[in-house]
C-alpha cells in the first residue's frame, strides 16, 4: 500500500502511475517533489508532471481544467460525487487506446494493475474472472479474451464493496 489514498487507484506506485525515479517540479503548485505523475491527464494545457498532493486535493483538475478520466469512458453510478473523484481526483492509469473505468455494486472499482492470465492464475483469479467478465465493454466473448490476454495485459479492477475482480482490456 502505498502512502497515498485515492479511493479508485489505491496503489499508484505499484501500478506505474506515479513514479519516484526523480525529483521535479510540480506543474500545478510548483514544488518539488519525488512522487510525480505522468499518465493521462485530458487537457488543453501543457502539463508534463504532477505531484500527488494536486491530484488529491483537486487542484490540478481545476486549474488546468483537465480530468484524469474521460466520463464517457466510464460506467455510470448513480452518485455524482463518485464521478467528480474519478475524473478530477484520481491518478488515471495507461491503456493502449482509451481507458475505460469499471463499476460495480453502484460504485467505481479500484484499479488493481496490470495483469496477464498467468498473474491472474498466480493471484487465484482466473476463476473469478471468467465469472465476472463483461463482454459488454471489452466487445469479444470470454474464449477470445482468455486467448487474448495469454501474452498480453489485461486491467484488473476490484469492487471496493463485494471485493469482485473484473477485466477490462483493448487491444493494441
């Protein structure tokens, strides 16, 4: 677990989203920091690194008027609120064409990494997903998904209310 606690991506260290291999200077507050972020920020401005603290607090999302999520690239939940913390306070993660966020239980899931059937297998998950795969977002059916994420990655997301593991993938 990594020292910073966003609700929907609760290990970016782990997952690549921050990296810690340098010191710079935040594009937002303008202070150092040895934690920065360099995934997806939707923008019209030039931002290049972005400290944890920005991300958290929102002030990033507001003073570039960017999101780290595409709403439209999300499953819907009912409460609003969920949808401004992922859009606007949340470390978003790389895909190979665009992103898509998952929910379940009325509530955006925890982004979990990056994945490949053998990890799955190795985590004990591989069951569970072939229970929970969505053929309505990742479009072909589980047999292809399986063959596909053989030698590729696949996104794993977890429920942060029934701990469910779910898939998502696009190819590349």
């Amino acid at each position: 677990m990594s020292e910073y606690n966003f609700k929907y991506h609760p290990d970016p260290l782990k997952t690549g989203a921050f990296k810690n291999d340098k010191t710079i200077v935040c594009d937002c507050c303008g202070k150092e920091t040895n934690v920065y972020y360099t995934n997806p920020f939707y923008s019209t401005k030039d931002v290049n690194a972005l400290c944890p603290e920005c991300i958290a607090s929102g002030a990033a999302a507001k003073k570039f008027d960017g999101e780290f999520q595409d709403a439209d690239s999300a499953d819907e939940v009912k409460d609003k609120k969920a949808l401004d913390e992922l859009i606007h306070r949340t470390p978003g993660y790389c895909g190979w064409q665009q992103e898509y966020w998952l929910a379940h239980c009325d509530d955006y899931c925890a982004f979990m990494g990056y994945y490949d059937w053998a990890a799955l297998g190795h985590e004990g998950l591989a069951a569970e997903i072939e229970e929970t795969y969505r053929e309505d977002v990742c479009m072909i059916p589980f047999e292809d998904a399986k063959e596909y994420i053989q030698n590729n990655e696949c996104y794993l997301f977890k429920c942060l209310h029934c701990e469910k593991h779910f898939i998502y993938f696009d190819f590349d």
